[in-house]
C-alpha cells in the first residue's frame, strides 16, 4: 500500500459516519416502518462504528511504535473532507497604502486569514476517546432496547442517540477550533433533547431547559476563548496548513508550535486564554460554579443519563483541555485555577452525595465529584497529571455507566421509583443488578483491584508530586496542590462513604419495596450490559496500569509529546499515596456499614448532632437557592419590564402604523357615497381641472 | 358671414348645450331628466363637430354626427327600458333610492326631502284687499299651487 496511513483515514470516516446513517434511517424509517424495532439501526451502526474504533485504535498503536521518535508529532492522519471557509492572510488595505503607511512607521491594519477545514484527524487521544465513547455508547444503546421497551416514541430515542454519538466522536475527531465548537454545541443539544426526552413531564422540560442555560454560559466563554485564539494565533486550525501561496500556517497545536514551545503566547493573554476555554469546559463538564444542571439533568431517561450524563459529554470538557495542553502550559496560573476548580468541585459535590435520597441523583453529584478529580489531574500540569486524568476518565466512563445502569435497572424493577428511603434489600430480587452494582461502587470508591483504584490513586500520586516539585517560572507562596491533595484523599473519604451509603441502602438490610412494584431481575438485554460493564469495570485499571502501556501511548499524541519528553524518567514511588487512600477508602466503607448495615439508629443521632452540616449538604450548599437569589430572580425583573416595554411601547407602534392607513381611507371615504350625481360631477370637476392646466400652462 | 365667425357660432351654441346638459345632469333627480341632459351634451358636441367639420370641408364629422344621432337613438330606446323596470322596483324615478355601491359603513346620503303633496289646502298670506276684487276661478287656483 502506497500510502501507510490509508487503513487509518478510511477507519476515521466510518467511526462518525455510521451513527450518523444509523441516526438518519432511524429517523426516517423509526415511526412508519420500524416502529418497535425501531432500535436495529442504531444498535447495528453503533456496534459497527465501535468495532471500527477498535480497530483505528490497533492501528494508531501499530504505527506510533513503528514511528522513530522524531517522527513521531507526525504519527497523526489528517482526512480534510473538504474546505469550508479559506480566506487568506490578505491586506485590508492596498499593498503600495500599506507600503507607504509602514515608511510611516504606522502598521497597515491587516485582515487575519479565516481558514476552515473540515479535518478529522486521529492520535492516540482521540483514538482512546472514540474507543471508549463508541463502545459505551453501543453497550447502553442495547440496554436502552430493554429500557425504553415500549415507549411511546421508541425510535425517537434511538434517533437522538445515533445523532448523539455521532456529534460526540466529531467532537474528538475535528482538527479546528470553529467545528469543536459547532459539536460542543451538537452535543449539547442532544443532551437537551434528551433530557426533556419525557417532555410532557414539567421537571424534565425544566431540566432540559436549565441544562440549556446553563451550558450557555459556559459556552459564551468558549467562545471568547475561540475568538482570543483567533486574534492571538491568526488561525482556527489544530494542524498546520499549507497556503495558496506555499507557505506554511502554523496551526494552534500543529506540528510546527508543538516543536517549538516558545511559539505560544506566554503571560496574561495565555491565562486570559485559558480561563476563557476552562469557563466552557466548566460548562460542560458540570464544574463549579456550572455544575447545577447535571443533577436535574437526571430526569431524562436512564439510559442517557448513563451515555451523556456520566460517561462521554460530560468529559468533552476533560478532552479539550487534555487538547489543548500545549496551551495550558504556557499558563501555569491557569494550570493551578484548573487544579483549584477541579479540587473544589470534587469535595463540595462529594458533601452533597453523602445525603441525597435519590440513587440517580447521588451518582450525579459523584460524576461531578469525580470530573472534578479529572480535572484536579488535569492541573498538574505534568504528564503524570493529565494521563491519570484521562485514565480516570476512561475507568469512569466504565463504572459510572455501570452504576447509572444498575440504577436504571433498580428503576425498572420498582416502576420508576428511585428514592432510596422507599425500597431496601432488593439483593434477594435482583441478584445480578446487585452484584454488578457492588463492582461499580467497589470501583467508583476506589478499593484496590477495581477500576477506579488505579486512577484515583494515578490522580492523587500526581498531585503529591507536583505539591513538592519546583516547577521552573512559577513560584507560590501558597502551597496550593499541598493542600489540594488533601482535599482529595478527603474526597475520596466521602466517595466511598455515600458510594457504599447508596449501596447499602438500596440493596441490603430487610426488603422492602413499594406497595405499588414488584420486583424482578431486568431482561437480558438490561443485565447484558451491565456484566460486560462490571467486567471493565473490575479489570481495565489493572490491564492498562499494568505494563505502563497507556502512558507511553498517551504520550504519542501530538499535544503531549512535547510535554511528555520534558518529563525526566518515570513517576516515582508512590506506595504511601496509595496506602493513605486505601486506608481512608476502608474507613469510609466501614463508617458506611457501621451506620447502615443493620438498626441505622445511629446515622440518626449522627445527623441530630451535625444538624447544620447535615442541613448544607441535604440542601445542595443551597446553590440552587443562591442562583435563583442573585441570577434568575434580577433576569426575571428585566425579562418582565422588557416584556412591558414590548408590549406597550412596540406594539403601540405597531398597531399605530396598521391604524393610520384606516384613518387616511375614513377621510377619502365619503367621496365614495354611491350617488350617481356625485361621481358625474366628479368627473366633470377632473375634466375642467386637465383643462384648465392644458390653458394655463 | 366668414367661415371663422361661423365656427365660432356654432362651438359657443356647442359649449352652451354641453355646460346646460352638464348642469342638468348634476342638479336633477328625475332619471328621465337626467337622461335628457345627457342626450343634450350629446348634442352639444354633435353640434361642435359639424362646425368643425365645416371649417375644414371634412364631411368626417357631419357622417359621425349623422351616426350619433342613430347610435343615440338605439341608446334611448335602451335607456328608457331601462327607467321603466326602475319604475317598476321602486315606483319613482328619483336617482336617489339607488345608492347601493357606496362603501359599506357610510350612511345613506339623504338629500333635501322634496315635501309630500298634501290634500289640505295651503294657507295663502292675505292683502287687504285693494280696488277691484279680481275674479277668483277655484279651479285655476288649485292648479297652481300643483306646480
């Protein structure tokens, strides 16, 4: 084959391409002809594209092994579709002006080249994100078969998960910052649609519409981020592009930048930069202060909350700052803010976990806790840091779609009732969604074998190093990450006290359901799932941990090459980290046992005795209440004066310009009385008008 | 007389006969009036026409008159088929009863009322009388006021 990276271009087109056919015939043929086997064509083109994900990722790896080290920012292959938009770097005024006005010592204003192209490209980040995403993905859709059985719009759903899927691999694979945010918003519209899924119910609508708003903000910051870029760099660009004049644009994370550190903007506008960009991915990775959609977000089907709302969209956030590395290295200010929202993020949901009684909500609030471990890994700024923060955020995707299933599956099982303080002891009835979810919890807590051990601890280990690291340029003297690294191995104290509280709860002490259920073990297509699920959740940290495979594959990409190669040998031991947070996670089981396996009388005393803590947490940190306070009640005095304003002062000039044409028509009216005589003399009148003006004139 | 003089002649008798029909037309109620004026526009241009006609010593304009003359003859006959099933619906000829194409919401126009004829006898003001008492013929007398 002529052309070595054929395979990997071919495989690239398909990925996103099958959910999209998937989505389209589903779509088309979903309510007439396919109607309840409405899920065929999603479900196909899922596995497919998944297979196909697999595939790429094989054949990235096979060739960035095979690449020489010098070679190996190049170990990336481009697919330009087409161009969309490629206006060069022209001057806005004339040359000879521009000639003349530079002997003037004054610069020419210069138009900055817009260049668009739609390019997919592939490294090994995006190949792990498409694996994990195409593959999750696939799985949930074939529980959703048995979840959604019987819906009213059965192939709706499966229609919006084709187009889901297909936007959240574009969102990995487009090589320009415009088309990010085009699927940034592609996504975030799905996630709208199906949240609201069941819109007829008031609290999904509501949830679909705060999800919306508040991803909004987020947004908006994404997108002075992306204008910054713009200004700052002269191009949207990922990769390098080659002009029309045949010279070479230096793309934001191109080959050309990537060799040469000192081509990014250090300083204030780095920072400036970098907080615009964090501010979207807060947005849309549940951050504080944007995390208060995610909760509400669970009155959408489960299926999504488990795809959209813990394993792929909320991590687009953790992807684009992982991509854009090279740019948060330039800022190590907005390196630390990152680490600080991320830490910050992690504890305050973790506070609110431990007293929620609704089991979908609790893994809310844990997916907002454990992307803010991402994020905390994320803000190391060390190699160490980001891998271990997109090893958790592989590991998670595993055993938070694990755990959101199960609850599905519990959900199922008693009708839609998921409130913890109306069921108890459900192991008996449902043993295979028990075991699976026991797998999860171990996991999501971090016990040793389990997934979540190993990237939790990568994250906590990564930390540590950078709280006693010199890092040149970059001075504090507020121990920053010291602290931080205590706020996790607290965080992760609490993780597997109300990960074990929800556990407890749901499925041990006497049984106990709702008068209205009746319990059974979901359908095959349910706990099909979830056992392969359980499987990746008990065994992918210890596969990938084992031979450092992942981080020297992660380290191929072409964002964190660079940094990769400034990082002198392996990690040192961190044996205490891992025993300190083991040892924290056993004790918060066991706190977790002690109060609620058995008479839970003491958990009661406990809450009488911590009252006030006990109210913050129960209420949220009453950050709904703060918002509603200081946000939406001022916009809603604004909305309603503009409403007046609209009301009466538009449309009074409206409807002042529709009655004039009335009242100039009631003044010629009378002319037109019906009377012979009058329109004779009307005409007699005109004739003698013509001709007097013939005479006179 | 010069031939000048003599157009001149025959456009203002021309003019007169329009401007009277013109006037007529306007000002009277009566259908059959109304129409009659408009036959004497009519003939006022016919007349304007020969005079011209004659000035140039084009027999064009005698021979359109002669076809006017027909052509309004037919169109009397039309006409006054017409006033007769008018008369017929409405039991007068006053072109007033028919304004029905005005505009929806303007009132009817109504014009001064032509007062009833009444049986009474008027009350006529009285001189003392002076000289010689004329003879009164009643019957004469009660025509009059008719008119």
């Amino acid at each position: 084959m002529s052309d070595p990276l054929a395979n990997i271009r071919t495989l690239l087109v398909l990925v996103p391409a099958l959910p999209l056919l998937a989505a389209v015939v589903t779509a088309v043929l979903g309510p007439r002809v396919l109607k309840s086997r409405a899920h065929w064509p999603v479900v196909l083109g899922l596995g497919l594209s998944a297979i196909v994900a697999l595939m790429l990722l094989a054949e990235v790896n096979r060739h960035s092994r095979n690449m020489a080290h010098d070679s190996k920012l190049a170990a990336t292959g481009h697919v330009t579709l087409w161009r969309w938009t490629g206006i060069p770097d022209v001057l806005a005024t004339p040359p000879a002006a521009a000639a003349a006005m530079e002997k003037a010592h004054t610069t020419p204003p210069r138009m900055l080249p817009f260049d668009v192209d739609v390019t997919l490209r592939v490294d090994p980040l995006t190949a792990l994100m498409l694996s994990m995403v195409t593959f999750v993905s696939f799985l949930v859709a074939i529980y959703a078969v048995g979840y959604m059985h019987g819906d009213r719009s059965y192939w709706r759903f499966f229609a919006y998960v084709g187009l889901f899927v297909f936007s959240m691999t574009m969102l990995v694979l487009v090589s320009n910052f415009l088309l990010l945010y085009v699927f940034w918003e592609a996504v975030g519209m799905c996630s709208y649609l199906l949240i609201g899924f069941w819109y007829q119910k008031p609290e999904a609508a509501a949830a679909g519409k705060k999800a919306f708003l508040v991803n909004r903000v987020g947004d908006f910051g994404f997108a002075l981020g992306i204008f910054l870029i713009w200004i700052t760099y002269g191009t949207l660009n990922f990769h390098d592009t080659t002009l029309s004049s045949g010279g070479v644009l230096p793309g934001v994370l191109g080959q050309i930048r990537l060799g040469d550190a000192s081509l990014y903007v250090p300083g204030g506008l780095a920072t400036a930069i970098c907080l615009l960009l964090l501010v979207g991915a807060c947005g849309k990775s549940a951050q504080f202060p944007l995390h208060v959609w995610l909760p509400d977000a669970m009155e959408g089907p489960t299926p999504v909350s488990a795809l959209i709302h813990a394993a792929t969209m909320v991590t687009a956030g953790v992807y684009m700052i992982v991509r854009c590395t090279p740019l948060f290295g330039a800022s190590p200010q907005a390196q630390q803010v990152v680490a600080i929202i991320g830490g910050l993020t992690a504890l305050l949901a973790a506070i609110i976990a431990v007293t929620q009684t609704d089991l979908k909500r609790i893994l809310a609030y844990s997916t907002i806790s454990q992307l803010g471990y991402m994020f905390l890994g994320l803000g190391t700024g060390s190699m160490l840091g980001i891998s271990a923060g997109m090893f958790h955020l592989l590991t998670h995707a595993f055993f938070k779609a694990l755990l959101f299933l199960g609850a599905g599956s519990v959900m199922h099982a008693l009708g839609g009732v998921i409130d913890l303080r109306q069921f108890s002891g459900l192991r008996r009835k449902m043993p295979v969604t028990c075991w699976t979810f026991l797998i999860g919890c171990l996991a999501l807590a971090g016990v040793l074998p389990f997934a979540g051990f190993w990237s939790k601890d990568r994250i906590l280990a990564a930390v540590h190093e950078r709280a006693h690291a010199v890092v040149a340029g970059y001075h504090s003297s507020f121990p920053v990450y010291e602290w931080l690294y205590w706020v996790a191995i607290g965080t992760a104290f609490l993780t597997a006290f109300y990960t074990f509280r929800a556990f407890f709860l749901a499925f041990c002490g006497p049984e106990r359901v709702p008068a209205a259920a009746h319990p059974h073990e979901s359908p095959n297509t349910m706990t099909l799932p979830l056992a392969i699920l359980a499987a990746f959740a008990a065994g992918i940290g210890l596969t990938l941990e084992a031979g450092s495979w992942f981080d020297s594959f992660l380290a191929e990409s072409p964002s964190l090459a660079a940094l990769a190669a400034h990082e002198t040998g392996p990690a040192g031991s961190h044996l205490h980290v891992a025993v300190l947070s083991t040892v924290v996670v056993l004790i918060g089981i066991g706190l977790a046992a002690f109060f609620y396996l058995g008479e839970r009388t003491q958990i009661d005393r406990l809450a009488m005795w911590l009252r006030p803590v006990y109210e913050a947490s129960h209420r949220k940190l009453w950050f709904d209440e703060v918002y509603d306070l200081l946000i939406v009640g001022p916009l809603r005095i604004l909305a309603y004066l503009l409403s007046l304003v609209d009301r009466f002062l538009i449309d009074g000039l409206v409807n002042l310009i529709g009655r004039l044409p009335v009242w100039l028509g009631a003044v010629l009216r009378p002319t037109q009385n019906g009377l012979l005589q009058s329109y004779a003399l009307a005409m007699a009148i005109g004739v003698l008008v013509l001709l007097g003006t013939l005479v006179l004139f | 007389m010069n031939e000048l003089g003599l157009l001149e002649n025959m456009l203002v008798v021309g003019a007169l006969l329009f401007g009277i029909g013109l006037v007529g037309l306007c000002a009277r109620r009566n259908m059959i009036v109304m129409f009659l004026s408009a036959e004497l526009m009519l003939q006022g241009v016919s007349v304007s026409l020969v005079g011209w006609s004659r000035f140039h010593n084009d027999w064009g304009g005698q021979m359109l008159v002669i076809f006017i003359i027909a052509v309004a003859a037919c169109e009397a006959a039309i006409a006054l088929a017409l006033l007769v099933t008018l008369f017929a619906d409405r039991g007068s000829l006053d072109v007033t009863l028919w304004q029905s194409l005005r505009e929806d919401n303007l009132p009817p126009h109504v014009d001064i009322e032509v007062p009833e004829p009444t049986d009474e006898e008027p009350h006529w003001p009285t001189l003392t009388p002076a000289g010689n008492q004329p003879r009164v013929d009643a019957e004469k007398q009660r025509h009059r006021t008719h008119v």
